[in-house]
C-alpha cells in the first residue's frame, strides 16, 4: 500500500551513497522528475481515504522533502569534487598554454648575414683564439714596439713574456696572420669573432665587441678588387644602391689603406642625428695587405698581393636596426631580444 511504498523508498533513499555526478542525475530522474516516485506517489495519495490521508499527508510531505534534500546535498558534494579537481589539474577542455621561442641575438643575425654574402664570393670562415700572443695580434702586423694600440690602455694583458706578452685579441686581424702562416696563397677568408679592448663602458663604447676580418691574398690582387668586393657586400647588406666612397686612412698593417663610407642608412644621404648631418656613415677598415705582413708570416710579397678589411659587428647592426645604445647587445633584456628574429632551427 501508499504507507508501505513510502517507508520502502524512503530506505532506499537514506542508503543513497553516489560514487558519481552521473549516479545523482539517476537519483533525480528516478525520484523527482514529473514522472517520477515522488509525484507518483502524490497522485496515489489522491485516492486513498480520507482516514488514511489524515495520517500519510504528513508521512508523504516528509517523504519529498527527504528526496529534495538528498539529491540537493548530492549535488553539491560533486559540484566540490568537480571544483577540486579543476583545481587540482587545471581545465583539460581549456586552450593550451602553448610556450615561448626563444629568438636570435641581433648580432648572430647580422654575423651570419655578413658571413653567407662572403661565402657566395669564395670565402671560407675561419677563426682564431680569443687570448693570443704578441705577435699574432701586433708585431707580425707591423705594429712598430711603440705604437699606442699596444699601451696598457687598450689592452687587457693576461701575461708577461719577455717580448711576446699574452693578452686577449685587441682586433681579428691576428686570424689573418695565422690563417697565413698555416697554409699557402690563395687565401679568401672571413673571420668573424669577439675582440677586447680596455675601455670604460657607455653606449658608444663597450669592453668587448664583435668584428668581421677579412683577407683575400694571391697573385695580382689589386685594389680595383678590394673597392668591388666591398662595393658588393654593401649592396646586398644594406640594399642596392646605397653608395660607398673610400677615405685615405692608416693601419700598420695595410699600405695603401682606407676607410669606407657608406650613404647613411636612416636619413638616405640626406642628414640626420646618426650621420651628423654629414650623410655619411663609416663602418670599416680595409687596405692593401702591407709587404711586411705577407714576409712576416712566410709568403713572397713579391709574387703575392692582397687586401684586407675588418668592421666592427655592433656598427653595422646599429645601422640596420637603428639601436643607440651598445649596452643593449650584452644586457641581456628579453624586451630587447624578443624583437628580432625566431628561427626554428
Ligand atoms: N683591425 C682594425 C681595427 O680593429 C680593423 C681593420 C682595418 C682591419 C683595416 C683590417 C684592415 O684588416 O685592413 O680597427
């Protein structure tokens, strides 16, 4: 009868234990949907005798408020265990969080810029130790004893020995003397790599820095060949058209030597901050490998001649992206580095 289905279901539903949100969205469709138990037995309690009713209505209101009760306390217990779990693990249905590329130093870019557009001509990369002797980074050069460059002002000395004092690379023209002294004309080499110099940091000059040497020796070389292949390289860093011209200048180990313009990168030639209204920017020096340098390092300067040139990196990066300041090169600031180029390689 009404009062036994009632006192059954109400067992049944005092020993509710779910294991799951699926097991609560049972219990509602069984107990409480509009044909469901509950309403069920409402509509049963309709045709029972009024005796009966006197007593069950009670017993019956009980009955649905347990059900109600149950399945809301249900509810909310797996409403936690989901909340604790997205806690816990994250949102498996949200986005991934995907995750950074690093990007190539501005400097690498340009080295290996400026190193490909040699490579097309014949040149083959070679490289030097960063601590090296006297003679590599100055006397095989033809730097006379007393020249300035060797004071201790712009050289970081690492040991005295007796005449060939080691110190780190003031320059990468010592790759060339060794490069030389190794092997036979011809030669056509790029020697990119970092050079040393005792100076106080700002940012227009820094401790360490980065230069691009460059060394082409063998019969008949000419310096119709230095202007070409630096005329060259010019057009296709900084694009066609932009215009070179060459200033007599002095290095020890090239005669005759120079230093090469280029039409200013920003302003085209026209005047700016960076150019000081001249127009003109310099980015490197180049010459005609001196007779003394070929000797020194074992090669016939009277069969052989060659060039020779050497730029800085940071310049010719300062130009293409326009960056003012050297400091930014070595600081290391991921709001700086970010903005150049990712590869994935
Ligand atoms: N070694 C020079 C410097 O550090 C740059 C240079 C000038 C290199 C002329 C050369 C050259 O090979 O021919 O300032």
């Amino acid at each position: 009868m009404l009062q036994d289905k009632i006192k059954q279901f109400t067992e049944e539903i005092k020993g509710f234990a779910p294991t799951s949100a699926v097991d609560v969205e049972n219990f509602r469709l069984k107990f409480l949907v509009a044909k469901g138990i509950v309403k069920g037995l409402f509509e049963e309690f309709k045709t029972v005798s009024t005796e009966e009713k006197r007593t069950l209505g009670k017993v019956l209101n009980e009955f649905k408020l347990l059900a109600e009760k149950t399945y809301s306390d249900a509810q909310a217990q797996f409403a936690q265990t989901k909340k604790s779990l997205q806690r816990e693990e994250g949102d498996l249905t949200l986005p991934g969080e995907g995750f950074q590329l690093g990007s190539r130093h501005p400097l690498s870019l340009v080295r290996k810029e400026i190193v490909e557009i040699f490579k097309k001509l014949g040149f083959i990369v070679a490289e030097g130790p960063e601590i090296e002797d006297d003679w590599h980074n100055f006397s095989a050069l033809n730097f006379p004893p007393e020249h300035p460059a060797r004071d201790m002002q712009d050289t970081f000395f690492v040991e005295k020995k007796d005449g060939n004092d080691i110190a780190l690379r003031t320059h990468t023209s010592s790759v060339q003397v060794r490069l030389m002294e190794m092997g036979k004309p011809p030669f056509r080499a790029i020697m990119p790599g970092r050079v040393y110099r005792n100076e106080a940091i700002s940012a227009r000059a820094h401790c360490f820095f980065h230069q691009v040497e460059g060394l082409y020796v063998d019969e008949n070389v000419s310096f119709a060949d230095l202007k070409q292949t630096l005329f060259h390289f010019v057009q296709e860093l900084y694009g066609e058209g932009t215009k070179v011209r060459f200033r007599p200048s002095y290095f020890p180990f090239t005669e005759p030597s120079a230093e090469m313009d280029i039409s200013c990168t920003i302003c085209k030639g026209e005047g700016c901050q960076l150019c000081k209204n001249s127009g003109w920017v310099e980015i490197l020096g180049c010459g005609m490998v001196d007779p003394n340098v070929l000797e020194n390092c074992g090669i016939d300067s009277k069969k052989y001649s060659g060039f020779a040139f050497g730029m800085g990196i940071e310049r010719i990066t300062n130009l293409k992206y326009e960056i003012r300041d050297l400091r930014l090169f070595s600081e290391n600031d991921v709001r700086f580095l970010s903005q150049f180029e990712t590869e994935l390689v």
